[in-house]
C-alpha cells in the first residue's frame, strides 16, 4: 500500500497557544517494512497515529492507497491494523481467546472459520495456553503478544506497531519481529528504539523535532540518527 504525506501538520493545546508536533511533513512509504526512528518526543507515535487515522492534522494530507485518512475511518479500519506502545491499553475484552475474538467481528466470517482463525493466531504468538486466562492477569511481555495478535489476526494489509518488542524477552523478540519482517507478512511500518530491528527493515525514516530528517536505507538513516546524537 502507498502511504503518502502531504505537507502534515499535527497540533495540540500548548500552555501558551498551538505545539507543532508534526511540522509540514511530506514523504511517500511505500515499501514492504519502514522503521520510524528518533528520539523521544520527535513526533513518531504522533506520525504513525496520523497514518492510521487516530490523530487529526491540522493542515495537509495524508492517503492510504488513495484513500485521504480524515473522514474514512471505518474503511481505513479494514485495511490498517495499529498497535500501541502501551498494549494493556488495547485488551477490552475479559479473556485472551475473547479479545483476539473480537477482532474478528465485522469480518462476516462463520464461527467454525473464526473459531480455526483465532486458535491458529493464538498459537503463532505463544498464547494458547493463556487462552483463558483473564487479560488483565497477563505480565507486560504476554500482553504486549496479545495485542499483536489480536491485530495481525484481522489480516491488515497495513500494520503500524509502535514499539511492538519493547516488552519482549530476547526469544519472542526475535519470534516477533522474525514473523513481522517475513516477506510474506504484511506491509509494515515499525516505530522503534532497537536500532537492529531497524536495520532489518527495507527503508527507515528519521523523525526530529516534528520534522522528517533522513529517510532511505535504514543503516544510513541510522547513521544519521547517531550522528544528530554526537
Ligand atoms: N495530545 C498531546 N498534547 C500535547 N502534547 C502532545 C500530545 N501528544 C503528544 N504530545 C507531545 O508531542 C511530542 C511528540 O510525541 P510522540 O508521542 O509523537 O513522540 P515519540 O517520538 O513517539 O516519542 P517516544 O519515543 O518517547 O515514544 C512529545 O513532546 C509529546 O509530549
């Protein structure tokens, strides 16, 4: 899918007038996994949210595969799957099985489908023993897996993951991140701080102060990175 940037400028309620989160971004992210690196508070969970329709800019456009993201939610729905940093924030429903579940709904799939879909998903993230367990009983790593699980297992065509392993042990680091990056996966915009899973990815861009600062192969965009950091 082409996701492209128009001019985007995202605002917020500062003490004295308008922040400028995003500043006038333009760029077009295209290709199969983009990392989106920066410091803290550059402005890349407020970029990604953006894509996926869940921050409103104040000025310019931004398209998914032609489709503006301001006013086409519930079609930008069936095509983008978003994950947040925070993933105790994304589990609403009282069970692991029940919450992966729900993702389904509005798929118009039949309950044997739904039923096969959700075990397989289960089990590709290492939650079928947790199936029943109460989500709020999860440690930070297990639902941090839940909350990928329960957007990869909808099958969007777009996911954009927010620090998606910050939680994860080293073995289901490499698990996720070895399922996020597979050629056959879906495309993949991957905000993160782990400068070797950037590396992995086909293309990086580099976020500061609200502006785009580098973009192209991720080891020379992480070359830049370090060196805004000298
Ligand atoms: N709703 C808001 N109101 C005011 N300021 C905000 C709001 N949302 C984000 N910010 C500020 O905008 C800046 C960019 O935030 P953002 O979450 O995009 O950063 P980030 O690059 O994802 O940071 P991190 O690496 O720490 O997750 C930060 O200074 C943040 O405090």
């Amino acid at each position: 899918m082409s996701v492209v940037l128009d001019a985007v400028t995202v605002e917020a309620d500062g003490p004295s007038g308008p922040a400028v989160l995003l500043d006038a971004v333009s760029c077009e992210l295209a290709a199969p996994t983009t990392a989106v690196i920066g410091e803290n508070g550059s402005g890349k969970s407020t970029l990604t949210k953006a894509v996926a329709g869940l921050v409103r800019p104040a000025s310019g456009t931004i398209t998914v595969d032609g489709v503006p993201t301001v006013g086409h939610a519930k079609r930008l729905r069936r095509s983008v799957g978003f994950v947040f940093s925070n993933p105790g924030a994304q589990a609403i429903m009282p069970t692991v099985r029940e919450d992966v579940a729900l993702s389904l709904r509005g798929l118009g799939l039949g309950r044997a489908e739904a039923a096969a879909r959700v075990d397989a998903a289960l089990a590709e993230h290492g939650l079928t023993e947790l199936a029943e367990r109460a989500c709020q009983t999860l440690s930070s790593g297990q639902m941090q897996r839940l909350a990928l699980c329960s957007v990869l297992v909808r099958r969007p065509r777009l996911v954009i993951a927010d620090e998606p392993t910050s939680l994860l042990d080293a073995r289901h680091r490499r698990i996720i991140a070895d399922r996020l990056l597979a050629p056959a996966a879906p495309q993949v915009l991957l905000v993160t701080h782990d400068m070797d899973l950037a590396a992995r990815c086909e293309e990086a861009i580099l976020v500061k102060d609200g502006r785009l600062h580098a973009r192209g192969r991720p080891e020379c965009v992480i070359a830049a990175y370090e060196e805004t950091l000298a």
